[in-house]
C-alpha cells in the first residue's frame, strides 16, 4: 500500500499532531511507503524527521536527502519486483517558500534508479505541479508502469494519461483510494498493470477496529486540548478586534418578519448543522465549526458565534450565513437589502474537500425555504 504524501495540512495550527497520528495510523495500516510531498516538507524538517525515524513506514523521496531514495518490494516467492519511488519539483518548494529543504534534479534522480535497480513493474510518485508535472514524466517516467501525481486534488473518476503512461491523483484526504491489479499473461511473459480503479471510501462498510478507535480517541483527547487553548486565546482577540460595522441578530429575529421562511429553515439540515459535529465530539473544534455556526469569522460585524459557551443560540447554519449579517437590513428594510444567495458563497464550505459530491443546482433545492428564487434578495 502506498500513500502519495502531504499527509497534514500545514496551514492548520494542528498539523504537527495531525502528522504524528496520520503516521501511527499508517504503520498500524502497513503501508509499505509515503511519498514526501511539499506540504511535508513545509511542516518543518525537524518534526517529520522526529517522527519518521519512530515509524515503520518509510517516508520515500528520491531527490532530497536524508529520505530513503527507494523501496523494491519482492513478490509471489521473488518472481515479481515492484521498485517505487517518488520525487518532489524543486521549483514547488520555491513556491511553498521551503526554506530548509534542497531537492536536486528529479530526473536526474528517477533515471539513476530505475536504471540500476532491477524491476519488474515501476511506480512513481511525482510532486509537481502544472507543466511541470509533464516534464518530469516526459523526462524520466517513460518507463513508468503507474504513474502517482501527488499534488493535484481534482478527482474525477478518471485516469490521465501523460506521455503514454497512466497518472492517478492523490487520495484526497483519505476519501478515495486507487488500486491496481499487477497481471501476468503467462509463465514466461512478461508483467503488466491493468487499468488503474478509483473509487470512494465508505466508513459504513468497514468493520469498526478496537485498536484504530482507541487511536483515534487518543488523538481526539490531545485534539481537544490544543484546540481548548487556542479557542480561548481566540476568544479574546475576537471579542477585542470585531469591528462593528454591522451585527449578527439570529434566526429567531429574523422570524419576528419572515416566520414563514424560518419555520421551513427549520427543517433543513442547515438548522441542524452543530449536531454533525457534536456527535463527532468537534464542536469545539475551529477548523469545522466555522462552518457549522453563524458569523464565526466575519470581522466587519460583531454578535457573530464566538463559542457554544459565549453565543450558543449563533451555532448552525442560519440566516444571516447565507445572506450576511442582518442588523443593518433589520434598520432599514426597504433601503438595505441582504446579500443574495450564491454559489460562489455556498462552495466556502461545501468545497471539493469536504463535499466533493456537491451539486449546487440540485442541492439548492433540498434547502431552498423561501418563496424567492435563487439569487433574488429576500
């Protein structure tokens, strides 16, 4: 099994946690390698060390040093050699402004390998992105039997195909997953790979492990913590920052006009949003909630959600989320008129990362609770 790489977001506050589980969570799994990837990368060179040289799973990247270059797996009694590697752009490490990470020429690297180290079957995992992610499979990955691109996010049940050879995209968070089946026409033919099969993970059909839940509550509880202390250091600098420029008022007001609208509010999943996260014990968890509640993190209005502590009655996805803060509009209602619905507005949550099956046309529809079509003011 083989993990592309970018294995925790390096933006979020938690992503040194993040890896260290993800880690765990991958030795427990076997796998038998990760591709060292740009967002790895940004971390910090100190903390993926630390934790590599813990794991049992290797991290694999054949252009930076201090990384294992290669894994040649043996199979069925030796017959089959399966070499993998992987590479990482340098160029991509300009752009994430790695400053601790030198990666040399990534052809150079792959054709050093693949040219001396005897295989069978070839996989390589390619960090790059646009153009060039061509050059280096047009460079050094002619010889490729499957193809990994390790940055792109897009999955659309489809494999390209670069320079002859067939490239799948990276896992995407863990929801997907690509296999391969490794074939041999006869005793004394050759081997090759089928066509590459992506296809999504659905919890519901996977029997629940003792020893993966309790790893996962462990990094829950440390989760918590971290996020109790940052919450609270947030809280503070909300409250003392927020300009009041407009104010979040909640539902309930927004019903003392428009009763009707709000009773069929009420029945959508949008008024239910918090529940998601509380049965997932996250609702103290920033990095979700901002999408669960009202007015999280719109600095130009105060009475937005803060905590279920401090404004429990903003949590879940209301009015005031879709068509911004009402004070101004509750002033004046035929002067100022509220923010029309949009798509661009609903995919700040529902993003190919955390709803790739969004369609916005069709799930208006499921939500849709006023009299007015979309894009009109209410």
């Amino acid at each position: 099994m083989i993990n592309a790489g970018n294995i925790a977001n390096y933006n979020s506050f938690l992503a040194k946690t993040d890896f260290k589980y993800i880690m765990a969570a991958m030795d427990y799994n076997k796998f038998d390698l990760i591709g060292f990837g740009a967002w790895d990368a940004k971390l910090d060179m100190h903390t993926v060390h630390k934790v590599a040289d813990r794991a049992a799973t290797d991290l694999v990247c054949a252009n930076v040093e201090d990384f294992v270059p290669f894994l040649r797996f043996n199979k069925d009694s030796g017959k089959l050699k399966v070499l993998v590697t992987s590479v990482i752009d340098p160029q991509l490490l300009d752009l994430f402004e790695v400053k601790d990470v030198v990666a040399s020429d990534p052809i150079k690297a792959v054709n050093r390998i693949k040219n001396n180290i005897k295989h069978d079957i070839f996989i390589l995992i390619v960090h790059a992105q646009g153009e060039r992610i061509h050059e280096i499979i047009t460079g050094c990955g002619k010889d490729a039997d499957l193809i990994i691109d390790g940055e792109t996010g897009k999955v659309d049940n489809k494999t390209r195909i670069i320079a002859g050879k067939p490239v799948v995209v990276s896992n995407f968070g863990g929801k997907y997953i690509t296999y391969i089946d490794i074939v041999r026409a006869g005793q004394d033919a050759g081997f090759s790979v089928d066509q590459p099969v992506l296809t999504r993970v659905v919890s519901e059909k996977v029997t629940p492990d003792p020893q993966v839940e309790a790893l996962v509550e462990k990094y829950g509880k440390e989760r918590r913590d971290i996020i109790k202390a940052k919450r609270e250091r947030r809280e503070r600098k909300i409250m003392k920052n927020r300009k009041p420029v407009n104010i979040y008022l909640g539902s309930n007001w927004c019903g003392s006009c428009h009763q009707s609208i709000v009773e069929n509010w009420q029945k959508t999943r949008h008024a239910r949003a918090i529940n998601t996260l509380e049965k997932k014990n996250k609702a103290n968890d920033p990095e979700c909630l901002v999408c669960h509640v009202t007015g999280m993190v719109n600095r130009n209005a105060v009475g937005g959600f803060v905590s279920m502590e401090v404004n429990a009655k903003m949590a879940n996805v209301q009015c005031e989320v879709c068509h911004g803060p009402g004070g101004k509009h509750a002033q004046a209602p035929s002067e100022v008129r509220m923010t029309p619905v949009s798509e661009k507005g609903c995919r700040n949550c529902h993003n190919h990362d955390t709803d790739p099956d969004f369609s916005y046309q069709h799930d208006l529809t499921i939500v849709n609770h006023g009299k007015d079509l979309p894009g009109k003011s209410k």
